[in-house]
C-alpha cells in the first residue's frame, strides 16, 4: 500500500508536464504502485476562483480517480471569500485536506490572517497543507519571482494548536536542520519526501526527525513518480520504516480527522 500525499491536477501555469491530463496521471499512478494519492490543483496557486478550482478538483476524482484520488482543497485567506471556500470543502464535498501557498497567495506564517486560518481549520479537523515552495527560484518566470516560504513563526502557532495537523510539503529542501527538528518535536507537524535530495536522503532525514512524521510525497507529475520511489529504494530504512512512510503515517492522519 503508497499513500502519495502530494499529487496535483490540472496544468502547471509556467509550462506543460508529462502526465498533467488527469486519465494519464491516473494512469501513471496506478502503473507505478500507488493505491491512493492525495490531489490538489495547480489551479490554486493563481485562480482567484477558488470555488471553482475545488469543485473541478472534486469532480476530476471523482470522474478519473476511481477510488485512487482523494481531493485537496485550495484555499487563499487573502480573498474575501475564504472562509466560505473552507465550508465548502467540508460541507459540499467531503474535503479532510487543504492546501496553501502562503508565499503564491501573498502572505506570511505570522500574519494575523493565517493564525486565524489555522484555528478555523483545527475547529473543521483539516489536514493543513503548506507548500514551502513550488519550484526552484532558479528557474522561476522573471516576472513571478517568489521567495520558499518562512516556515520560522509555524512552531508557536502550533504550540497555541495542540489539535492541529499540519504536513509540510515541497520543504524538505531549504528547510534549515534546526527547523524540521523543532517543528517535528511539536508533535502536530509532518513532512513529505519530494524535495529531498542527496544519497540516502530518507534514511538521513529520520536520524534527525521520528519515523511518524515522514511520508511519502512525490509532487507528480511536476516531478517523476519514480525519483520519489528510489529515494525509498536506496536508503536503509526496514519493513517497519517504510511502511510507516509509505502508507500508515497518512492513514494514521486521516484516521484523525
């Protein structure tokens, strides 16, 4: 059983992917082992209508995923409207998952707007995603230049959250050391593999944060499913390790909420 907790539907604005019309990711993903994914949308990252965006990444699950997809919702606190879209996700369709783009959306971790998402969200039992970054500042459009998100204020609103769920995501690369292991000790705060890097780089990464606070992540199809799957393949990690990665700790996750 992998449990891929970082996949995205939809089109990456800057360029076209393999795999970004949702019947071939589908596909893809069942081709390469995964038996449930859970599935955002590139939309979210610059529609204002995130209504919308949601409602269409319910409805491509739902039409392409045959039991494999679970759907993320978006959802941007700088629109007036947010708080409608987050009882929407719960209400209308089912969501135990969101997702932000804090740095994309305009704003930081230690605006007043994002501690009163988070609150909001642990009220609803989400499963808080925050996408650190969504791609190399390298490559970034010149005119879209956006700076990997400050995840430094995260750990003193989590401590004032002791019910919040929060998996970092696309931030294993850039996060500082001290960081992941102050944020991993609260308890409440995961992280996925997408962006590791480096040679045993699964297997590194669990000698400075527990087992439970690692899954499996492949940022598909942005990235290659399968350099997800070698990073499991090439580190030491046991039956024990890797199954808790690959599933249980995201089962463990939805379970809760």
């Amino acid at each position: 059983m992998i449990t891929d907790v970082n996949v995205n539907l939809s089109r990456w604005p800057f360029r076209r992917l393999p795999h970004d019309d949702p019947a071939q990711l589908v596909r893809k993903l069942r081709a390469s082992g995964i038996t449930s994914a859970w599935a955002g949308s590139f939309d979210g990252v610059l529609h204002k209508d995130l209504a919308s965006v949601n409602r269409r990444t319910v409805e491509d699950c739902q039409t392409f995923g045959d039991g494999l997809l679970i759907p993320v919702g978006s959802i941007n606190p700088m629109l007036p409207a947010w708080k409608d879209d987050m009882q929407r996700c719960q209400d209308d369709h089912g969501m135990q998952i969101i997702r932000l783009n804090p740095n994309y959306h305009g704003y930081k971790l230690d605006d007043p707007v994002f501690a009163e998402l988070l609150g909001l969200a642990v009220e609803k039992n989400f499963i808080v995603q925050i996408a650190l970054k969504m791609e190399d500042e390298r490559v970034h459009h010149p005119l879209m230049q956006v700076e990997m998100v400050d995840a430094t204020p995260l750990k003193e609103l989590v401590e004032q959250h002791p019910k919040s769920k929060i998996l970092i995501i696309n931030g294993m690369k850039g996060l500082p050391k001290d960081r992941l292991i102050e944020l991993a000790k609260t308890g409440n705060v995961s992280f996925e593999i997408s962006m590791l890097e480096a040679v045993g780089g699964v297997e590194n990464a669990l000698k400075l944060i527990p087992v439970e606070t690692l899954l499996f992540g492949s940022y598909f199809p942005f990235f290659y499913i399968e350099s997800a799957l070698l990073k499991m393949q090439e580190s030491e990690l046991g039956s024990f390790r890797s199954n808790a990665i690959f599933n249980g700790n995201a089962k463990r996750l939805l379970a809760e909420t």
